[in-house]
C-alpha cells in the first residue's frame, strides 16, 4: 500500500490560502561534530550532490568522510556560529518574515514559511505547516539565483517528494532562478557601493573579486546551466557598477575531491593578484543570498588570511544581501510575478468558499 501523509482536519468555511516556501541550503543543528555527522551524512548522501555510483561513493562516505570531517567542520562552525544559532538559518528566517511584511504592506495576504533542505525545518515539515494554515496554493522558491541540479533541483525534489505522499495536494509553483532579476542586481551593486562608500572608493590598483560556489565541471558538459548563469549575473553586475572587465575576477570556491571543477579557483586567484601587485581586492558571493559558513569562513577569513600572506594588502568581504531592504523589495518582486493569476488579495476566495460548501452540503447527504 502507498504512504500517504494524513490529511488536517477539515473546517467548513475556512477560505484557502496561498503560501510562499522560501528553501535554502541547509545547515547543522549545533556546531559540534555529532550535528555535523548528521548534517553531512543527508547532504552528502544525496545523488544530485555527489553523483557517484553509490557502490563507490558509499565505502568513501561512511569509512572515511564521516569519521574525519564532522570534527573539523564543527570548528569551523564555531567559528561563525551567532548567539541565535547557525547563520544561514537566522538570515533566512529574517528574510521570510520582512518578506511577508513587505508583501501584506502592499495587500497581499500570503502565508511565508521557509525550509532547509538538509537539516532542519525540513523541507517536508515546512510544507506541512503550510497545508495545516489551508494553503491549496504553494509557491516553491529555492534561494539560488543560479540554477543548478545541486541545489536547486535538490530543493525542489524534496517539496516533490512530499507531493507524492500527499492525498489532497495543493496546486504548486516553482521559481527556477532569478540570476538576471533586475530588483537582485541592484541590490548587489547597491550593496557594493555602499561598502566603498564606507571603505574607500577604489583605487588603481583593485580588483572586485565575485566568488560563486563551486561545482564539478563535468555537469557543465552534461548540460548544466549554472556556470552560464553565474556568467551573466558577473556581467551585468559589472555593467550595473560601471567597472572594466579587467577589474573584475569571475571565480569558484569550496572544491572538493580530486576531480576538475569550474575553474578559475577562488583561492589561486587570490594568490596570482597578490603576486602581480593587485593591492586590494573586495569580495563578493553572489551565488547566496545569506551569510553563511562558506561566505563567513572561507571567503571573509581563509580568503583574507590567503590574500595578505600572498603579499596583497587590502582584502574586503561585502556581505551577503541578508535582510537588505532593497534585496527585500527584490524578493518581493520575484514572489509577485510568480504568483500572477493566483488570489493572494485580503479579500476570501469566493468560489473556493462555494465549493467548500458545496462539499459540506455533499458530507450531509451522504449520512
């Protein structure tokens, strides 16, 4: 027999609601290493992550990675870990709860929630929560502007896979990317202008460093878009600042394994400026939209300690866009345009209010 999640109980006259699921990476419970060991056990287990065949990848996962790597990814953790707990979830929720400010202070009354895709609030748990409010109609938005089968695609295979245990399912939408959103460039370069403005203005001997996370170069050559898309974000941000092709470096970061990624290298970048006299170089991650351990630790400390050790001199990391107001207003943006067509006003849905009515009417007769 099939697996079907129960269904909440049903409430005569309740109007449907209409609910946004913003879904982010994922992160550990607590920066420790048994945390780690299960957050990375979910993540690396999964075949859009890792796409070995699980007869060579398992003995590697289970024999080697989960009994080194917890330990040192914990204190890595430790490192950026806030008083609320793990940054990228505490910049996530905040982003979820200013967007549903944002989108009733222009009369939309939507329900926003938002998941991890590994570790928790889990996907699945999330949406839930967002049928439990009467939600029959669900906007998916996974927080990567550049689409990739990694994390994208991930994301919305776990809201699918809930999908199939569901027995009444709610009418579901999806955004696929924003990489070239007009709200979200401006608010990177908006964000860019304001560190300068509070950091110095750029001098002749500078570089503006956009470090998007790595992946295998191999899933370019199988038809993978989010190198391209990455490209395209680095150019129109570089237009949006007015800034010289020459002045500014396109690179990846957080390599894992042997095999080749997308290339040029964050850190060997890094070095190769020091060495040809480049004084100062900002960072930027365009590929996240929340601080989280690979901005935090890699890029804002590793990168800096690489930088300067290499011989440079200035080394800046300008945030994630967080809780921006005008990266706010962007998502908002985003939500709308996907929601086009769907009720999402103060006013009930009258024909859902018939038909609950009608099912009341049919519940009667049928005793």
């Amino acid at each position: 027999m099939p697996f079907f999640r129960p269904e909440p109980e049903f409430k005569h006259g309740t109007a449907p609601q209409t609910g946004v699921l913003l879904i982010n990476l994922g992160t550990p419970d607590a920066p420790t290493a048994p945390a780690l060991r299960r957050y990375l056990k979910e993540f690396l287990s999964d075949p859009r992550v890792v796409e070995i065949p699980r007869l060579i990848w398992w003995p590697i996962l289970n024999g080697i990675i989960l009994n080194t790597r917890p330990a040192k990814s914990a204190a890595k953790y430790a490192s950026v870990w806030l008083p609320e707990g793990s940054p990228l979830r505490v910049h996530t929720e905040r982003q979820a709860k200013l967007l549903k400010g944002t989108l009733g202070q222009a009369g939309h009354r939507l329900v926003v929630d938002y998941a991890m895709r590994y570790g928790q609030p889990s996907v699945a748990d999330a949406l839930e929560r967002l049928k439990q409010q009467n939600c029959t109609r669900i906007l998916l938005l996974p927080l990567y502007p550049q689409y990739a089968g990694s994390t994208s695609a991930t994301a919305l295979d776990a809201a699918y896979a809930w999908l199939q245990q569901s027995r009444n399912q709610p009418e579901i939408r999806a955004v696929r990317n924003f990489h070239d959103h007009p709200g979200y460039i401006a608010a990177l370069a908006a964000s860019v202008r304001q560190y300068w403005a509070e950091n110095g203005q750029p001098g002749p001997s500078y570089r503006l460093m956009l470090s998007f996370h790595g992946v295998p170069k191999r899933t370019l050559e199988l038809g993978d878009p989010y190198h391209c898309e990455c490209l395209k974000t680095g150019r129109l941000l570089s237009e949006a600042l007015g800034l010289p092709k020459e002045r500014v470096e396109i690179c990846f970061q957080s390599r894992f394994g042997k095999a080749e990624w997308l290339q040029p290298y964050t850190a060997p970048t890094l070095h190769r400026l020091a060495k040809e006299g480049v004084e100062r170089v900002d960072v930027i991650c365009p590929g996240f939209t929340s601080d989280c351990l690979e901005t935090l630790e890699e890029i804002a400390m590793e990168g800096k300690a690489d930088f300067l050790a290499a011989g440079g001199k200035t080394y800046g990391y300008i945030p994630c866009l967080n809780e921006r107001p005008d990266w706010i207003e962007a998502l908002a943006d985003i939500v709308t345009t996907h929601l086009s067509g769907w009720p999402t006003g103060e006013a009930p849905d009258q024909a859902a209010l018939e038909q609950s009515a009608l099912r009341a009417q049919a519940r009667g007769a049928s005793r």
